[in-house]
C-alpha cells in the first residue's frame, strides 16, 4: 500500500516513526500494535530485554535498535492510521475500478470490489462517487 497521496491525514507519530524506519517497518508497527501503547525499554534489565525482542520480531534488530536508541524508556502510542489506510484503500478500489471497467460492467466490478474490500456493493459505489480526482493521480480531468 502506497502512502505518499494521503501522507497529510498521518498522525504526526506516524510520520516520526516514517522518517526513523521507514515506511514498510512503521506499516508493520501499525498493523501489530496500532492503538496501543508500547513501553520501549533501554534493553538493560531482563523485562526490557523481553519488550526489545518482541520489537527486534516484528520490525527487525535494526528498526529495533533505532527505536530503542530514539525512545527508550518511554511509552509510544502507536497510531492506527485508520485515515489515511482508509483514504488509501479508495484510491486503490478507484483506480481498480478504471482499470477493469474497460473489459468488465461497472454492476460486475462493484460486484468483485465488495467481495474483495468485504464491504456492501452500496459502500463501494458512495465510495467511487465520493473520490475526489484531485485525490486521484494518473487520472485526467475531463473538462
């Protein structure tokens, strides 16, 4: 999933996490602890140790160390990002929708679109009219 047209609705954590490990490692923080806080140790007693390898697991030795070196000892609220995941995801079912409609009805692609978003048929059309074009690059205007 591709962030850079939606980076405005990131929380500001979100995008200190990006600039620390990177877009790909804070996507994995995000969809493991997002909406919750997460207690980074200084990885110097035993329980620290622990927390450093549940981090070191997910997101990698090097992304850990960085965050253990930027926020130890403090507590992250890890963000959902429920925004811009979200903003994101219609773009995408926008642009699937463009690509398909030129061998595919638009009642079938609203059809596969519900089923693969696991959404309503109505959803997916409030979302296709609701998508703004400016929102949407690659996409030439009409008028």
């Amino acid at each position: 999933m591709n962030l850079d047209n939606v980076q405005h609705l990131l929380p500001e954590s979100a995008r200190l996490f990006i600039s620390l490990i990177g877009l790909q490692k804070t996507m994995l923080l995000v969809q493991t602890w997002g909406g919750t806080t997460f207690p980074v140790s200084k990885n110097q007693t035993r329980s620290g140790h622990v927390r450093y390898e549940a981090l070191a697991e997910v997101l990698g030795v090097e992304a850990a160390d960085i965050l253990t070196q930027h926020f130890g000892g403090e507590v992250l609220s890890i963000p959902l990002c429920k925004n811009a995941l979200t903003e994101s995801r219609n773009l995408i079912m926008c642009k699937e929708f463009d690509l398909m409609s030129s061998t595919q009805s638009a009642t079938y692609i609203a059809s596969f679109l519900a089923r693969k978003y696991k959404m309503t048929e109505r959803n997916v059309w409030r979302i296709l009219k609701q998508t703004s074009i400016e929102d949407y690059p690659g996409q030439a205007s009409l008028f």
